[in-house]
C-alpha cells in the first residue's frame, strides 16, 4: 500500500484527541469527571428527603428534594449522549412493531469504520434505527448543518454529538430567470449568470438530477462538468454556491482516529422513492482519505433499510448490514498519488463498490404500487402455515426485486402481477388483509366442503369476536382517550411538514419520509405537557395520592395500552371478513378460489420460470381447490390459467 500522506496540522493526534469530549466508550459513569468527589450528593439527597419528611413536609416537596440532588449527580456523571440514545432507542421501540436485523457481526465491536446507510426513507428515526441495531455505542451520524440551526432537533442532534455538514440544497435560493439545458451547456432566459453564479456552484431543478457548474461563460450561458442525461426546457431553478468542506473532513478523521464510527446517508437527504437515489461522492473521498491518512484501509460496512410502511404506527423495518468493503491499494496510490483525473476515477470506483453494496441490503422497485406487489408474491410463495423469519422474508422479497426488469416482460410473469394485481385491489376495496383470506382458505381446503363456513359458526364467531372486542374496547378507552390529543395533533403536524418538504425538495414524491419523524418529534414534545396537565387534573379529582400514582405509573399503563390496541384493531378487521361471508357467501368464496390461483401462479413463475428465489419449506399447503379453467365469478370474468396446461397439472397445485 502507498505510504500515507502527512496528516494535516490542525488535525488532533491520538493522545490530544482522547480529552476532546468523554467517550462514550468508557461506561455509562466516566470517572475522568471526578464522580467520587459528587457522591456527597447522594447523601445530601437522602439527608433533605428525610428532614423534610420529619418536619412535616409533603412527601412530594421532600422526594423532590432528593431527586434534584439525584439529578445533580446525574448531569455531572452521566454521559448526556448515553440517556439521550437510551430515550430515543424507547421512542422507536413504541413506534414500530418490529424491528429485524441481519449481518450485525459484519459491524466490528472496535475500531473506525464507516457505515454507509440508505435509502434514508424515514428522516430523523433512520438513524435511531441504525443506532438501536449496530452494536455500536460510538456511532457519530452525519447530519445536515441546517438540523443543527433548529432549536429542538440541533439540541437532540448535538446531544448524540451529530457530525454536521452545510449542504448546498440547504442554502439554495432561486435563481432569476428560467433555463434551458442541452446536453452540458445551459442557457438562460432573464438571467444574470455572470453576477449570480461561480464555478462549482450547483443548480437544483425539480424532478432532475444535481447540475454542477464548470464554468459561466456569460449572463446567459453556462457549461456543466457533466451534461444533463435528459433534456430540460424554459424551467426556474434553484442556485447554490460551492461551499468548502475541510473542517467537515477534519471532524470525520478525527472520530476514525479515535476508532469511533462514522454513519452517513450519502444519498444527500430524506426521500420517498423506493429505489435508491444518486450516492454523493462524499462517502468514497472519506474511505480514501481516512485510508491514505492513517496507512491502512478503513472498513465501509453498507446497511440496507427496509420499511414496510414506516411512515405508520407500529409499522416494520428490517435493517441489513451487508460484508465489509475495503478501498483497494491500488485506489488508495491512484488518490495519493494521481492528479484529479485519477482521484476522480479512484472515488467513482470505491463509489460504484459502496453503491452495489447497499443495493444488496435493500429492495429496490420502480414504484410504490409494484413494491407492495414484491410483499404480496412473497405471502403467496411462503405456505399458510409456515414459519419464516425476517431474513428469509427480507431474501424472498429481494428475490422478486433484483430480477424484475429481467423478467417483466415475460408472458406468465405478466399474467401473474394481473391477478396479484386485482387480487390486492379486491382486498382494498373490502378492507382485508391476505391473512384474512388464507385463513378462511385453510379452513375450506381442511373441511373439504365447498362453503368456507357455515352460517351457524359464522353467527356463533361473530359473537364470540363482538364479546372480545366490547372487553378489549373496555380496556383501552381510559388510556385511549387520554392519548387521543397525541394522536391526532400529531398526525396534523406530521402531514402538515409533509406538505412543507415535497414543495421544497426535489426528490420527494408524497413526503411519507418525514411523516414519522414529525409524528415522533411532535410526541415528545407533547406528552410531557399533556402529562404535567393529566396529573394536576388527577389531583383536583382524587388529591394527592391519585397524582402521585398517575404521575409515576400512568406511562407504564399507556405502553401496555399500545398492546389492547393493537389486539382492538386485530379483532375489527376480522369481524369484516365474517360479515362479508355472511352477506355474500358466494363472494367470499371466489376471493378465497382467487387467492389460490395467484398462490399456484407465483409458485409457476418462481420455480419453472425462474423469477425469484425458490425456497423449500417444512410445511406445505394441500392442494387448492380451483374449480374450472375460466369462471365467471363476481369480480367479472377472468381467465385464471392462460396457458393450455389443465388446472390440475399446474405446478404447485
């Protein structure tokens, strides 16, 4: 490997850099902070609390007492980034149901390393995500300079010591005039380019990638390094100037040095696309740079995110952190060595290494509608009754992904996503969900009878479901209706800041990706108000004891309220396939029939024609009862098996 160029000056050496901040490394109490010369506190805590009990003091004044002491103690030991993480890693384990992870032993439990995060579909909890899930308490995630200006989110952001960086969308404002792009050159209408623009400046148009000035040749014309792919015509823009980066890079080497972790997002920001978007180069130059500085390869770990509908509460994610990539010596002496040609072509290589990599750990599609396609294919694929794990839903799900433009053309391939299609359509249309219909299905098949259920059970279950759900309605009101004002402030502010970032950006489509960040955000600032008003209105009803009691346990009651939910939901939506039954029971049926022909045709095109990852597994559904070729059903008539093989030769029937 090439010999490492000399670290810059103000760059600070090992021993300098172990006293900059407390490491979060060294446990929960750092004794550098001299907490033996502060445990007079505890006793000073106690003594308060004791003498103020035997003077006669309310108990609340006096255990208030001690727990300022307490709090002292806590400020002067306790390493503030340690509570602020422990906070936001409750928060996330609130707002999502499910948390899977796969290829945490890829991240190393010491030592630098960068992890190389996206896409960053869900702005401020994607890193509370990763956090939650590295193993890694030393993890300094890059953050927009611009979070940091806020009062709430920079407080937080310096709390879990954020790297910033000033971005350039960040300090965009638009340009005077409309403009034209061909190819590399732009050319204005109404402009002023030679006053209002500089070399290396950017420009940002809505719906088309960054633009980067080479060079202004007039007030009307500019050249760009790289010509836009696509033409663009008679549009306004936004201008940014190019701003340095040095003291940035310097805070990142300075963090690796110290054998800490770096996170970034290179995509540049939050979206809602479902693929990934253009990587910026700043992810690669650290790779080389920390590379060539400290005479070793430093590793870059890609960690995939997958949401399924994380912009919900109580939705899933599935988090991948895929094998190391090293930065080769022969990439490490073309960047020390070469001139900007070769660092270029040094930095689109490691690039072009990190961007393949996180595409591995996560499920790309062209559209929201056909990525929700790829999850029902999974559910059709795996049996009823088989169990699988997040790793081989997550493997399954990327089986149909990566292979898509190979086979989406293809006949059967096409009359498959027609009938998963309207199968999904279908189960919107009638509110259910596919669990619904595959277990009525199971039920059918099992009893051999061509009803799904007779009307006797269908009565007896709606009952017995209607008696559980008066119970469980029983139990959620209190808490539910106290959490009401959460719910529904939350949402506003949430779709509200929505609104605010799809017409301020230029990749966002619906700004699902900061929904639940706002949600998150607006809750935390809203339940300890609420709950300081809830506790003074307890004890104007029922005095001091009832606030005192609602004080310390109403949080551990509206935790478990989240379970009643969750049980009160579940058990609505399943009085709506029983109704539907009940109503028409010939439409249930043919939903069910419908259900199996999309399960036999995702078998077919998995293992005969060869789209997606076939998969064994240790139970299998029995055969479905199918009936005719073509049928005339309630949905209208479909032409369920396209080929000339009979329905019962069908592979996996």
């Amino acid at each position: 490997m090439a010999s490492p160029l000399a670290p810059p000056t103000d760059l600070a050496t090992p021993e300098e850099a172990k006293h900059l901040e407390p490491s979060p490394v060294e446990g929960l109490f750092p004794t550098a902070r001299g907490a033996h010369r502060s445990v007079w506190l505890f006793w000073l805590g106690f003594g308060l609390s004791c003498t103020l009990t035997s003077a006669g003091w309310s108990p609340l004044v006096s255990q208030l007492a001690g727990f300022l002491c307490f709090a002292a103690w806590v400020a002067n030991n306790v390493d503030a980034s340690k509570i602020t993480w422990e906070v936001l890693f409750m928060l996330t384990d609130i707002f999502f149901r499910e948390v899977g992870v796969r290829g945490q032993t890829n991240v190393p439990k010491h030592g630098p390393c960068i992890l190389a995060c996206g896409p960053h579909a869900n702005q401020f909890l994607d890193p509370v995500v990763v956090a939650s899930t590295s193993q890694r308490d030393d993890i300094g995630f890059i953050v927009a300079a611009v979070t940091t200006r806020r009062k709430f989110v920079g407080a937080l952001a310096r709390l879990i010591r954020g790297i910033p960086v000033e971005r350039p969308q960040d300090l965009a404002k638009p340009l005077q005039g409309t403009i034209s792009v061909q190819g590399s050159k732009v050319t204005g209408k109404g402009t002023s380019f030679t006053t209002a623009c500089g070399p290396r400046g950017q420009l940002f148009v809505k719906g088309s990638p960054t633009l980067q000035i080479d060079k202004v040749v007039n007030d009307t014309t500019l050249e760009l390094r790289r010509g836009s792919d696509n033409p663009i015509n008679d549009v306004g823009c936004k201008y940014a100037p190019h701003i340095p980066q040095e003291n940035f890079f310097t805070e990142v080497f300075n963090r690796l040095r110290n054998g800490k972790a770096v996170a970034v997002f290179p995509e540049g920001g939050s979206h809602d696309n479902t693929s990934l978007l253009a990587l910026k180069p700043g992810v690669a130059l650290m790779a080389l740079k920390a590379s060539v500085l400290f005479g070793r390869p430093v590793p870059v770990i890609p960690v995939g995110l997958n949401y399924f509908k994380g912009h919900r509460f109580r939705s899933r994610v599935f988090v991948d952190f895929q094998p190391s990539i090293y930065v080769s010596e022969a990439d490490v002496k073309l960047y020390s060595e070469g001139d900007s040609e070769d660092k270029k072509q040094a930095a689109a290589r490691v690039l072009n290494n990190i961007r393949e990599g996180m595409r591995n750990a996560m499920v790309e599609a062209p559209n929201y509608h056909t990525l929700t396609l790829f999850w029902t294919l999974r559910r059709l694929y795996v049996p009823t009754k088989a169990k699988i794990d997040s790793v081989a839903k997550q493997r399954l799900t990327r089986g149909f992904a990566e292979q898509y433009d190979k086979f989406k053309d293809n006949p059967d391939v096409v009359q498959c996503l027609k009938l998963v299609s309207q199968y999904t359509d279908l189960l919107k249309q009638y509110g259910l969900r596919d669990y619904m219909v595959a277990k009525r299905m199971k039920e059918a098949v099992e009893s051999g009878s061509g009803q799904v259920v007779d009307n006797m059970e269908l009565y007896s279950r709606l009952l017995y479901r209607l008696g559980l759900l008066t119970v469980w309605g029983l139990l959620w009101v209190p808490a539910g209706l106290l959490a009401l004002p959460h719910v529904l402030i939350s949402k506003h502010v949430a779709h509200k800041k929505a609104k605010e970032a799809v017409k301020n950006s230029s990749v966002k489509i619906a700004g699902r990706d900061v929904l639940g960040t706002w949600k998150v955000l607006t809750v935390m600032g809203l339940f300890p108000a609420l709950h300081l008003v809830y506790t003074i209105a307890a004890y104007l009803i029922g005095g001091e004891t009832a606030a005192v009691a609602y004080f310390f346990f109403m949080p551990f009651i509206s935790f478990y309220n989240l379970k009643a939910q969750e049980n009160l939901v579940r058990l609505f939506q399943s009085l709506k396939p029983i109704f539907l039954m009940i109503n028409n029971n010939k439409l249930a049926e043919e939903l069910v029939a419908l259900r199996e022909v999309c399960r036999t045709q995702t078998i077919k095109v998995v293992e005969e024609i060869g789209w997606g990852i076939p998969m064994s597994f240790p139970c299998d559904d029995p055969p479905p009862l199918l009936g005719s070729k073509h049928r005339n059903s309630s949905f209208g008539s479909i032409d369920w098996f396209p080929s000339d093989e009979p329905a019962g030769e069908q592979k996996g029937s």
